[in-house]
C-alpha cells in the first residue's frame, strides 16, 4: 500500500512536469508570433522607405510662383537716335522730357511654370498685360503723317502753357527665365528674370493742351505715325519683398523703315503693386 501512494505521487508529479513545459512551449510560440506581427502593423519597413525616398525628400513644398501679376510705373526715352534722312533743322525733334514720359504696366494674367523636380526656385514666367506709353515732346513740336507714311515734326504755338505729347498703347506678353534665392526665411526670396517680350499697338494719338483765352483746350489727333504694329525686346525684372524694379529696351526702331527717325525705345521703373 506505501509502494503504491509512491508510485501515484511520482506519476502524478511527472503528469505536472509534462504539462508545464508544453504550457512553455505555447506560450514562447504566442510572443514570438507577436512581436513579429507588431511591426508589420505599425512599423516602417525598408520598402517603405524606399517608396519614400525613390524621388528624393522634398523640402520645398510649394508650387513655382514667377513674378510679373501687378501695376508698374517706368520713365521712356529715346537711345541710338538717328536723323540722318531730316534736315538739320528737324534734327532731334523727338527729344522728350523723360521726366513726364511714362509707360503705366497694368499685367493682369501671369502664369508659372516651375522647371525643377524637388524644388521651386527656378521656372519660366509669362502672362499678359496693358502698356500705356506717352512721350512729352518740346512744349510747341508734335507729329504729323505725311500721305507716304512719313511722319514729320510741326510747329504749332499757341500759347506759353502749351503741352504736348506722343501716346501709345499695346498689349504685351513676356516669356522671362526667373531665378530666385531664399534670404534668411523661405517665404523671403530675392529673384531676377529675363527674356523676352512681344508687344502688338491697339492705339496711338498724339494731344497738345493750351489755353485760349483762360479756357482750358485740347487738340487730340489719333493715328498710326508709322509706328510698328508689332514690337519686340528684351525684359529684366529684380526685387526683394516690396522693392521691385524692370526694364524694357526694344529690338526694332520705334518707327517704321525710312518713315521716321532712326529711336529705340528704353523704359525703365519699379513695381507699385504687385498682385
């Protein structure tokens, strides 16, 4: 009877061994399952990261945005004169005061396109807009069209307050190469463009205000003068914040071949608001 409680007492304890390493065993299978399933969940795999990095981090989120959307104000003049087919005594009679000639830029569409993958510093610029030009001529000289096209100066004295001037309106489009480098903030950028503009005249006129009699009068003639319907050149824009400058210099002469002076128009001026 004593042999047989022993017996029952080593068989028993071998029956709890056996179940304690097969409960082990079960519970090293469900955390080994469990760690390896944790991080395909929530983990960041190398595949991941590869999908990430294929086209490079970017830091510069934004789209490319050029600048030329705005209102400017420039100063004309006249450069490479040439009066060679005038008299001597008409020599210069476009001369103006460049302090009252004026060109007023109204561009009212720009559109950008950005040229670089990862960032948005380097793009082209194009867009559309208004150009009022006006040159004031000596106070008593304004222009007349001869019936072969030939403009030639006239004359014309009424009074001492006499004004005159030259106006003439286009519309304009620029296709500029822009490049701009971020000064101390990302949002702050200085940029410089260039390229080319084209430009097709909706109208011209010439106008000379006097007074007859303390009454205030005005002569407005409107025609072509010979002037090129279409008109090409060279536009430069730079600026930092809220300081904004331009220049436009033409490739062709102001008038037409042998209907005018040899002039080419130079305009020159900042930005008042950009849009």
């Amino acid at each position: 009877m004593f042999i047989n409680r022993i017996q029952l007492k080593q068989n028993l304890s071998i029956v709890f061994l056996l179940v304690f390493c097969i409960n082990s065993l079960f519970a090293q299978e469900s955390d080994t399952t469990l760690i390896m399933s944790q991080p395909s969940k929530k983990g960041l795999n190398f595949s991941d990261i590869q999908d990430l990095t294929k086209d490079g981090f970017n830091f510069w989120q934004d789209n490319f945005s050029g600048h030329f959307a705005g209102i400017d104000f420039g100063l004309n003049t006249f450069l490479n004169s040439d009066y060679s087919n005038y008299s001597s005594e008409d020599d210069g009679f476009m001369e103006n005061d460049l302090i009252r000639s004026n060109s007023l830029f109204i561009n009212l569409i720009n559109q950008s396109i950005g040229l670089q993958r990862n960032r948005n510093t380097i793009g082209l610029v194009t867009g559309l807009g208004l150009q009022l030009q006006s040159y004031r001529l000596d106070n008593n000289t304004t222009i007349f069209q001869e019936p072969f096209g030939k403009v030639i100066p006239k004359t014309l004295v009424f009074d001492d307050n006499q004004k005159s001037k030259l106006s003439v309106s286009y519309i304009v489009a620029p296709l500029l190469a822009e490049f701009q480098v971020p000064v101390r903030h990302y949002a702050n950028r200085f940029y410089f463009s260039a390229g080319l503009y084209g430009g097709i005249r909706i109208g011209s006129h010439t106008k000379i205000k006097y007074r007859v009699e303390k009454q205030k009068e005005k002569l407005k003639t409107p025609d072509n003068f010979s002037i090129h319907k279409f008109k090409y050149g060279i536009m430069a824009r730079a600026g930092y914040r809220w300081i904004n400058v331009f220049a436009t210099y033409d490739l062709q002469n102001f008038f037409k071949e042998e209907k005018g002076p040899e002039l080419t128009s130079f305009t020159f001026g900042i930005t008042l608001l950009q849009f």
